[in-house]
C-alpha cells in the first residue's frame, strides 16, 4: 500500500473529511521557499505552511541550533527545572516584544498561548475581588485557535457554529470595516464600546487580532481601532490582549502588527514564525503588573502547566529564529514584497469574479465571490509550482519573508491564473475553511 492511500484511509488531514479526502500531495522535503515532492517537483510554500515560515524552511542556522541542543537536552519537565535554552529565550523575547511585557509562559501551540492569556486575565481579575469578570469581549471576524475556549473567542458565526453547546457564551463587538489606509471612522468603534460599556462587570478582558484578522476574516482593519480600544480598556478596568500569532513578527510591515497603532497591550501571544517554522512553540507575554497582581491573588500560583512547556529543542530554534529575525532587515524586504504585490495584483479588482484585493506588509488577500474548482486549483498549483490553500472566499499568500522578487511574481501570476477562472457551480463542501 503507498503512503498516500494509507493516508487516506486511517489519517485525518486539518479541517477535512475521511469521506473522499481532498487530495493531499506526498512532501519529501523542503528547503529554502521550496517545499520539495516525493516525485521531485518542488512547489513554492505562498502560505509559509500556515504562515510560520518566515525565514525559510531548514534554515541552516536553525536546523544546526536544533541538532546541537538534541545532543545535550531533548526533554526535561519544567515543573523543578529550568534550562538554558529557555532562559535564552525569555531574554531574547522580552527584548524583541514591546516594552513593558516582561514576563512570559512558554506553551506548546497558538491555541494553548490564547487560552493561557484568558486565564491571565480570569486570575488577574480574581485577585483583585472581581471573580464575576469572567467574560471576554471579542471581534466577529476574529479566530483565535481550535481549542474549546479559543472557539468561543472567534468568530460566533464561523466554522464552529457545531460546538456551540459546549462553548461558554462571550460579547462580540462588530467586525472593524473601517479599511487600513482609509480615513479613520470614529464610528466603526462605536459597538466595541457600547459591548463595553453594557457588560464591563462581567469583561475581563478584551481580545483581538491587532489591524490583520486572518483566519476567519482575511480583515485589514484600522490601526485608530487599537488606540481607542485601549483607552476604553484603561477606562472600564479591562484588560487588553492582542493576539499576534499570525500577525507578528514582520507579517504586516512593523515588527509586531501593533506597531501600526504604538499601543502596547496587558497581555500577547506569539507563536507560529516564532521557531520561524520548525517546532511548535507559542508564548504569552504580559506586564511585571498583570504578574504581580496574579501572584498577590488566591491562589498565588498561576494555574497552567503543559507537558512539554519549554521544550529544549523548541526553545533551540526559538532562540536561533529570534538571532535571525534581529540580524535581517525584513521591514525592507517585506516592503518590496508589499509593492511587488501590489503591482501585480490590484489590478485583479477589475475581474468580475473578484470582489475586493487587500494588501498590506507580506500579506495579499483577493476576495472572490466564490472560488474556483478544487480541479482548478489542483491545476493551478501543479501548472505554476506555487503551494496556495485558498478558503472562504479567499485567495490569498503569505509568503516567506525572504521571498525575493521573482518568487512573488510566481505567486502573483498563479494567483492572477487562479482569480481569472470561472467559480465553482458546484455546491459548497465543508471544507470552506483553513
Ligand atoms: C493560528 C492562530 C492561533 C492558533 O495557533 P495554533 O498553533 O494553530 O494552535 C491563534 N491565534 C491566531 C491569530 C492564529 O492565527
């Protein structure tokens, strides 16, 4: 039996059916932009496998750190133990992250990152006589991971619609419509502080994607939003936290998508191009005085404790993605991405099948009304030998940050293909999302 039929019989793939699986192709290796095929083809990765490649896949820098690590210290608990991989680490995230988010908690995935940070926010509020603070407000639009909090934290019209009988119900704020690089419209924040100000005694803490939501919503928002979202946190007594998995390191031009708005947050996760691609590592930053207000509380420890909690290994190629995200000037790359996207597909907006091309930073968006054939698709990737997962609606590229021009106009023209053919008659599947 090959390896692709056992595939299809005994193993999931994310977000798909072990009824007739959508194809999935057999990856070897990869190297550089390239992921390469078992039968030689190589493909270019326009979605930097779910947007955590930044550097590159097997960055030599990384792989070499990850391998010298394995000879001393794969695993040890981090309950009784500490190591230098992790201490390196915490020293080298505190310094890249904004100012004034000192302290850190190491979890194993994105989603596990955000629930951390709601439990921040639950204990902070508790230590300081408001157990009742148990709510968060959200952003329709918003996603904020798979597990059963993080899907009450996303989008409640979403894929998740499924569980909701076993979801703790949250407020949700509109979603931002007021465009990034249009004038600001005071009013596109008038339901976030109409939520806020109806619920404040049950809101512990406000929760978005800061200016990009990404996997519900394809959503460049104004920066304006954060600023005023901050000032309506400071005045209610709740707490801001800005999910930048997706977001962060360089995706949209500044470092951290916050940048666009200078408002810094009580609480953020990172994850995804954390170890840039390699091992699966988030982390939840917050302030010295969320910590302290947490550990002045009942009880004092802070209540989470994953099993592989600062993996060594993970932590190993953290701290050589952080060695390259300080020594390469990616804000001047990923502009050149930004405008090498920008001449190439804004043009797309006349197509009739397109309804809108949003384009910020290493991120490019062309919104159709439907997308074309899982045949097309198929064909359009083989025939270009660019990797695209489009979903929804949308077909979009978040390619590796040291993309150079030819590659972004390989992916530019496998996107112009694909926007340019007719959509599908047939009816939707369940797979309309990542
Ligand atoms: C991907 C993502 C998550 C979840 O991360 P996982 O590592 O997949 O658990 C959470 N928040 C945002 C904004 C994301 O893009």
């Amino acid at each position: 039996m090959t390896a692709l039929t056992y595939d299809r019989t005994h193993i999931w793939h994310p977000y798909a059916s072990l009824k007739d699986p959508p194809p999935v192709r057999l990856a070897s290796a990869a190297e550089g932009v390239e992921i390469v095929l078992a039968d030689g083809r190589r493909l270019i990765d326009a979605v930097s496998s779910w947007w955590c490649v930044a550097h590159g896949h097997n960055h030599p820098a990384i792989v070499e750190a990850v391998r010298r690590q394995s000879e001393k210290l794969c695993h040890v608990m981090f309950g009784g133990f500490t190591h230098a991989p992790a201490v390196e680490l915490a020293e080298k995230l505190i310094a890249f992250v904004p100012a004034g988010l000192d302290r850190v908690f190491f979890a194993d995935s994105g989603s596990i990152a955000v629930e951390v940070a709601a439990k921040m926010a639950v204990q902070a509020q508790t230590a300081i006589g408001h157990p009742e603070r148990n709510r968060f407000l959200a952003l329709k639009g918003g996603y904020h991971g798979d597990t059963s909090l993080c899907m009450a934290l996303s989008d409640p019209d979403g894929m998740h619609t499924l569980f909701k009988g076993i979801m703790t119900r949250h407020f949700f704020a509109e979603k931002p419509a007021c465009a990034f690089g249009t004038s600001w419209q005071p009013a596109d924040a008038d339901s976030l502080a109409r939520m806020l100000d109806a619920h404040r005694g049950e809101i512990a803490a406000v929760i978005c994607e800061p200016v990009f939501q990404a996997a519900n919503a394809m959503n460049l928002y104004h920066p304006e939003y954060l600023r005023v979202m901050r000032r309506l946190c400071d005045e209610t007594g709740t707490l801001l936290i800005f999910d930048e998995i997706a977001a962060g390191f360089y995706r949209t031009g500044p470092r951290w998508a916050r940048d666009h708005a200078g408002v810094t947050p009580d609480i953020m996760t990172v994850g995804k191009a954390l170890t840039g691609g390699h091992l699966t590592l988030a982390a939840t930053l917050t302030s010295a005085r969320v910590a302290e207000t947490i550990s002045n509380g009942t009880p004092s420890a802070f209540m989470h404790g994953p099993t592989y909690m600062a993996n060594p290994l993970a932590c190993a190629a953290a701290c050589a993605s952080l060695d390259l995200f300080a020594s390469s000037d990616y804000t001047a790359n990923v502009k050149r991405i930004e405008s090498a996207f920008a001449r190439r597909l804004m043009p797309l907006k006349a197509l009739p099948n397109v309804v809108d091309v949003r384009i910020l930073g290493a991120v490019a968006v062309v919104e159709v009304r439907r997308l074309p054939s899982q045949a097309d698709i198929s064909d359009v990737i083989d025939t270009h030998g660019v990797w695209l997962r489009p979903f929804c609606t949308f077909i979009y590229a978040m390619p590796p940050l040291i993309s150079d021009e030819r590659t972004i106009d390989r992916i530019a023209f496998a996107i112009m293909d694909l926007a340019s053919r007719p959509p599908d008659t047939t009816p939707a599947d369940s797979d309309f999302h990542e």
